[in-house]
C-alpha cells in the first residue's frame, strides 16, 4: 500500500523531507498519469446540422410483460415516457422539439447550437441519463398502484441532419413507423383479446394485409373505426416549445403611498406542449414556420 | 390531417382503391424515408482496445447543496454510487470493473469485448442511463429520511486504451486525483467547521502547501490523522467480480427412498465486490494477475 | 524461412500429405491473419454534404527557391497546378469545381456524390496522388528548360459544408486570402526587387498598413497599378465544367450509294475551363445557377 | 465584379475613404469567411497504436497492360515501386518499415510518433502524394525504353494496430496474400504463355488445386521449381532502416603544420534496405528485436 505507514512516520521532524518528497511524488504521479487525457477522441458534431438523439428502451418487451402494460397501447407508459421527454427539454439546452412514440423518443438540438461545443458524447448521455433518471422519478406518479421493479436502460444514437429536408424526412420516418406499428398491433391484439385467436393465428390471420384490410377486419369484426383511436396512439407524441403568460397577484408598496397595493404582475416563460398531429407532409411545417427559420 | 378522414369514406367501396393506395403509399412513404438511416455514423471503437466510461454528476456540486450532503464526503452518496455502479456491471456486458470517486464514476469494457458490435453510443448510453435510473430507483435506501428533489443527469465519455499500461495509468490518474481531492477537502471543511474560518480564509490558509502541511494543521490544530480516514474517501472504490458460493438446503426425492431427503446445494455466481485499496503502482496488479490475462 | 525446403520435399510422395497440410496451412494462415481488416475505421462522409478536400504543397517554399521561381508569381508553376487540377477533375468522378491560388488547391465534390461510398480516405488519397504524379508529369510542359530535382509532396484535408452557403463562404474565405497574400506580396517584391529594400526593410515598410497604402505604395513609387495585375494572380483560378461540341469530319458509305461520303460529326463532350474571376459575392453563383441546383 | 474599377478611382483622394473602406471590408471579409475552419474534423490518430498507411495502384491492371508489364511479375514495375517507398521512408517522418507486393505497399509509423499531431489526413496524403510524384519522377530509371502514358492514381487508407501482434498479424496477412497470389499467377501464366491455353481454360485447369498441386504442375509440366522463383516476387519487399557508415576523404589544415593533410572521415547514416524474407511466424521479429522495442 503506497500510503498507508505514511502519516505515522511524519510526526518526526527528521523524516519530514522524505515524506514531502513523497507528497510531492503524489502529486508529481497524477502529473505524470495525465497523459491518459490524450487518448480522448474529439467527436464534435459536424456544424450547422441537425443533431437528432434517438433513444429506445432496452428490453422493453420483457419490461412491459413484467409490469403489466396494456396492450397494444399503455397510456400510462405513454404519458410516464412524455413526461421524462419534456424532463430531458426543460432540463438540457437548444431542444427544439422532441418526438415520441412506443419506447423510443427523438431530440432534435438545434443546428445552431453549441451546448457543450456540440461534442455527441455529452448530447447522448445527458438526455439518456436525464431520460432514464426522470423514468423512475415520475413513475409513481403515473403507476401509483404499480410497484416499479428495477430500473431500466435506454440506449441512445446522435444522427446529423445537413438539410431542413433531411429532419423533416426523418421525423416522417419515425411517424409511419409509428403508423404501421400501431394499426398493426391494434388489429393484431383484437384478434387476440377480442377474437380469441392465439398470437400465432393472429399472424398468421395478417399475413399479407394491406391498411385496408386490416381497417376492414377491425370494423367488421370488432366495431372498430381504427380512425376514433386515440391520437396519442395513431400519431406518437411531439413536443414543441410554447411560451405562455403567466398571470400572478403581486403586492408592492409605491414610493408615495402608505399602504402596500396589490398588482397584477404577467410574466412570460416557455413551456413544452405535447401534440398529436400529422407531421408527414408540408403542412405542419407550413403551420410551424418559426421552426425551421433563421437556418441557412 | 393526412389522414383524419380516411377510414370514414373507406367504407364505401367505390373509394377502396384510392384508400388502398393511400395505404401502400403509407407503407412506401416509410420506404421513401427511410434513406435518413444512411446518415448515422459507424462510431465502432477500435478493436483490442480496453474502453473506457466515465460518469460524472450533473451540476453535482448544486445537487449536494440541496440534498443537505456532509462534507467533505457523504458516506450515503457514496455508496448508493456504488450500489449504482454495481446495477451497471450485473445489467451489462463484458465490464471488467470499476472505479468511483466522488462524483464520477470509470467502467472499463474488456478489450476483447464485442457487446453492440463495440458501439461507442451503445456503450455510453446504456452505462449513462443505468446508472442514473438506478441512482433514483436505489436512493430511499440511503436518504431514507430524505427525500430527492429531482431527477438528476449524467455526462460521459468513452476513451480507448490500446496497452493494459495506458489502463492501469489512468486508473492510477483517477486514484491520483480522489487523493489529492480528498486531502484538500478533508482539511479545509476541518478548517471551516472546527476551525471557524470562513471558506475564503480557509483557501487562503491552504494556498502554497504541500500534502504535508495539510497533514500537519490536521494534525496539530484537529487531532486528525488523515491516515485513519476511511478509506473509501482516500482511495476511491473499485469494483471487481468475485465468484462466490451460495450453499442452499433443497428437499430431492431418491428414486429408491420412500421420502424426501433435504440436501445441500452449493452454486457458484459471480458478484461484484467493492475494495478501496491502492491502485497505483504495481502491487495491486500483482495480486490480481487474472485482470489483465489473455490480452495480447 | 517458412518455406525455403520446401518444395524440394515435394518430389517424394511420401511427403506429399505433409506437404499438402502445409499448403492448406498457408492458406488458413491467411484466413487465420483476415481479422485485421477489422480495424480499419468507416470514414464515410455524411451524406448530403459538400466534401471539399484541399490540397497544399509541403514545403514548396523550398520547392520555390530551388526551382527558381518568379517573385511573387510563378505563371508557368500557377499553369502547372492549373493543369494538374483539370487531371484530377477529368479521372475523378462527382468533381463539381475547382478552385486553386499560389500552392493549394481545392476540389468541390458534389453533395449526392456517392464515389467510393464517400469514404473519405479515398477522396484525399485519390486526389492527393493523382495530383501529385501529374504534377511531376506535366513539369517538362511547362518548365521546359528547368528541370525537376525532386519528386514533390502535397498534404490534403477533407471538409465538409452542409448547405450551400457554407460553401460559397468556404470559397470565398480561399479567394480573400488570396487578395490579401497576393497584394501584400505584389508590393513587398517591388520594394525588394525595384526599390532595392532588403526583405526586411520591405516588411518594416509594410507593417500596419492597409490596400489603399499598399495600392499608393505601388502606383506611386514603381507605377505599378494593382488592378491591371494579371487575374489569374488576383482571383486564383476556378476550374468548370463545360460542354463543348467538337466538330469532325468523318468518311460514311450511305447503303444506296457506291463511295463513301465525307460527312461533318458534332459530338459534345465535357472540359473543365479555368476561369479567373470574383467568387465573393453572389453575382457568380446567380450567374451560374446550375451549380448548386438539385440539391436540397 | 468586386474589385475591377477600384485603383482607378483611388487616384482621387475625395474617394480615398471608400476605398479605404472596401479595402478593410476586404480584410473583414475574410475574417467573416473565417468560420468555415471550423467545419474540419478532428482525426487524430488513437495514440499509442501503430499506424498502417496502405496505397494501392488504381485501375493498375489497365495500366500494366497498357505499359506492358511481363506477366506474372514485371521486375522493373517492382523496383520502381520498391523505390518510391524508399523515397517515401526517407523524405517523410517516423516510419518503422515498409512492406510492398503487386501494386500495393504498406507503410508502418511508430506507434509513439507524433509527426503532424497523428493526424490521419496529414499521414494518408503526404504518403500517397510522395510515392506518387516518386513514380513518375523515377519512370525513366526503370523503363527507359517505355515512356510513361499518363499520371498514375494511387488509393490509400490508414488503419491503427494497438498490440505489436496485430502488427505482425498484418504484414503476416499481406505476405501470406502475396504467396497465395503469385503462386497462382506463376501456375496460370506458365499454362497460358508456355501451355498454349486460353486463360479461361488456365482458370479452369487451376479450379479446386491446392499449393501441392500447383508446384507439381510447374514442375512436372513446365520444369519450374517455384521454389527457385526470385524471393521478390514469392516473399514481396519488406523496407527497414539500417545504419552505414560512409567513408570519405577530407582535406584538413592543422593548427601546427603548414600544409593541409587528407584524412579519412567516417560518417554514419541511415539508408533503407530491401529485404525478400519470410515474415510470418516469430523467426523474423526474433532477428530483428529493435523494431518493436520501447513499446508498451
């Protein structure tokens, strides 16, 4: 033990020196071991892209089995992992808007932004550690008779977006993903608790469908209008920034007056505001404009 | 809406096929998007190579403050950061060990691993978001009487290490710094909390001296021997597997016996085991030749 | 030697199967060694963006000084890097333009160019050497009674720009610095070789001062007016590509006619053309609109 | 065009502050360009780790036939490129060996150099811009009676070796390639040129042999024992580093005596030496020790 009969010894004033040498030995040593911050690899964003932080929950399928999600859609997972996005926005910097859907959330920093000199190892640890720890804070407060049984993991990837076109293609992407997803499962898991199949019939039963199809199947044998499903289901989750006024009653005391006098007092702040809209196609963007401007 | 009305009109037959179509272009769109997946980047780390992640608190300083933590060390933060960093060894792959100080935390992935392909994101993202849920899930057990205020995050990095030298001198630098840390920590809060001073008179006092004039005002003027603090405040903690055997007594019926026997089974596991011992100089390398074997 | 007795042994068949293995040995010996190609690192160029990899001459102050070069512009060296530019556009692929001053050179490939999947390696190694043998090649064109003494080298970088203006200001940054390198040394020769200055005297007289000395300094003392100064030295060199048609005359034989008839053939093919003109601004980019079309 | 009446009017000293204006404009105008150095990526070589520079002849097989290279093994082409690796090792920084076979050959540079801070772009291009310019500058010493076509390209990439067996491992690799290739070519060549067969019934006869068989062809058929083939073409060039001492007479003058006297003054240097050795398997680095010295 390099330490451990040092400060007994140096109660004796004749040994002083060598053990001031040894402390400067120590310090000299973590001098010496500095070289090892050299091997850091700089992997900074390449400038003016979109930077897009993609996180999926780690062994979801089991996880969801074991606190005993509904299928095909839990609206509570939903709304815990909306929660943690708008977390990961409040808490980390130059967010411009989020999208969500099944387990997996997507970040988009702004191309312009320079949080942490744009390096994608602090982006993709911060909102998956911020992600991940925001998961089982809110849990409770979204699963109250539910007991959270160990915590989860998400991985997480940073993609750069050169064009406008290229982000909006992306979250297009990850929407019909969401679209193909959720008619599925919702059809899939009639069959299942509704019709009685078994999964495997049930797949085999979808096997080579179209949308039409599967629509035809929900409405003619279960009543459903796949169409008056929930929003929140069909479209995933966005999550823009919004500023809104806040209105508060404030008591001051003017100069010239004896008595304090309450005043109403506005003040403007930002918050994210979750939506449910399409985003393929030109329109959101067109309704949107502040989005994608001062970007060149 | 893209699609807001699309199920209403496609129960009348004369438009299935345009919904039909809409349905496949959905399908194609997806395709048609999916070209956004060509721009993420291969960030495989190279092979033969020891990796290494390290944590370290969010604004940790701010987060100690209000979660009341002592000073210079909280023994409770350090060992849910223990018991966290042993959640992120049994829930993933091929990590070697270990080592925390403060609040920072090291996992080092063994060279010949090839969890995710060697992926630098999966590594650090998955490390970053265990450890932070696991941070929230495993607080009670150590504030029991304190509650936590809110999520907090992680920052990491992943840095690679071609030679098992390299590994060991930046174990040694990590060390080093809890070292010098702890040091400067121990006598300054002693100087602030039993000595009186302020914090800037007590920084002043400690401006210019070596490891031991510290030792010697702790000494002298608190009656501490610096050498008998814990030592999981002056080395940091690592954490290495341990095989252990678990002896249990299981009830097994003998095919020619009448009657259940209880027998004793023994069945071997691997844990992780916390030290707080030295690692810098060869010694402890020695010790454990198995850590550094079958690497060429 | 591994195999130096070898074949020697292979006349007795009794030898042949040892023989035989030792032959497979060599080639699993080969397999046996394949796994180093997994170090090699993906270099890809994200996808949708300008690659721009600019070449400079190693020490071709040196170079210069050997070759007896003219102060402060070589015309015959500025022609053979003009020269070496168009070889590299001509055996390349994807090369939008080219722009060149004094001893670098840059080479715009197109934001959809896939060439070599974008690997970044093979867009500065081809370049580099490929420029680099023509230079060598084409000397005697252009330095017809000064030989080569030594094979030259050139250092490259790739960059890349995400939008199209990044790229103009990636353009317009290398033609400013040629204004300012070329008017600064345009005057410092004069004050050298006309108005007999040492070259430290001629920087002396030059420090602080701004175009409009430097101008006055020039029309004044040697008559010189900068702006009648050649363009290429002014302006750099930009390299296009353009479509020419060639007109040749052919023999045909008509099938209802006995002798063969000499017709005229126009065929179109593309040239790179140098160009000596103001890339700063937006006049050249509205005037060629072409360049950066289809690219969203 | 920005600049092209400027001078003229700067004659007039009413106008002397707009130009004085534009002029510094010029200056800023750069100083605004500027931001696009920022775009370039950091691609530092992972230090401690060997680095492999490899280049390989493009579109070498058009080329060789064009130039008319003897089949299967031309000993000029192979000198000249042995040479162009000389110049290389010789007139860049820090490269341990060489080794080339066919059209390729592969540079290796210390795993603690430091030359241009590791930065793969400054390795890979000085590389293939050197034996580039080196080829065609040297054409004339190896093909004097065949004059050079056109400039040749060369392709390149950089890989890093953490351990000195993954050193060995790779030039393992390219030797064991070369073996495996030439004796291919050998076999195939002597059917074609000396057997009279079409290659496409050479390649057919060759279909399913192994090293046995194809030595038995040779011998049998041809009265080549392939193990008599010069070791350049079976074993390829590995370059390294020797030190010679040069021995020159010089006149000197000696303080005590009248006339100047000749002596004899020894000078060491380091030159590169071609070798044609077996480097796969231990025997070679046994011999050669000081290679992977000071490494860990």
């Amino acid at each position: 033990m390099l330490c451990s009969t040092r400060f007994t010894l140096s109660r004796f004033p004749v040994l002083y020196r060598i053990f001031h040498t040894g402390s400067d030995g120590r310090i000299m040593a973590k001098s010496k071991f500095e070289y090892v911050r050299e091997f850091e690899a700089d992997d900074t964003c390449l400038r003016n892209c979109w930077v897009v932080i993609r996180l999926d929950g780690r062994n979801f399928h089991r996880f969801s089995e074991q606190h005993n999600f509904s299928k095909p859609n839990d609206a509570r997972a939903l709304h815990l992992m909306n929660r943690c996005a708008q977390n990961v926005m409040q808490e980390l910097e130059d967010i411009l808007l989020a999208y969500g859907q099944s387990d997996e959330y997507s970040f988009v920093f702004h191309k312009k932004s320079n949080w942490f000199k744009r390096r994608a190892s602090k982006f993709i640890t911060h909102v998956a550690s911020q992600f991940a720890s925001s998961f089982v804070f809110y849990w409770k407060d979204y699963f109250a008779e539910q007991p959270l049984l160990y915590p989860p993991g998400f991985d997480g990837r940073a993609v750069l977006y050169p064009s406008d076109q290229n982000l909006k293609d992306y979250l297009s992407w990850r929407q019909a993903d969401c679209h193909i997803n959720n008619l599925y499962n919702t059809v899939f898991w009639s069959l299942v608790q509704e019709g009685g199949l078994t999964p495997s019939q049930a797949q085999e039963r979808l096997r080579g469908t179209v949308a039409a199809d599967k629509n035809e199947i929900m409405f003619s044998e279960f009543n459903i209008n796949y169409n008056n499903e929930p929003l929140m289901y069909r479209k995933g989750t966005l999550l823009l920034w919004q500023k809104v006024n806040e209105v508060t009653m404030k008591k001051i005391k003017m100069p010239q007056e004896a008595e304090e006098k309450e005043v109403q007092v506005t003040r403007s702040r930002s918050q994210t505001v979750p939506l449910h809209c399409d985003i393929i196609g030109e329109l959101f963007w067109e309704e949107h404009p502040e989005l994608l401007s001062d970007t060149s």
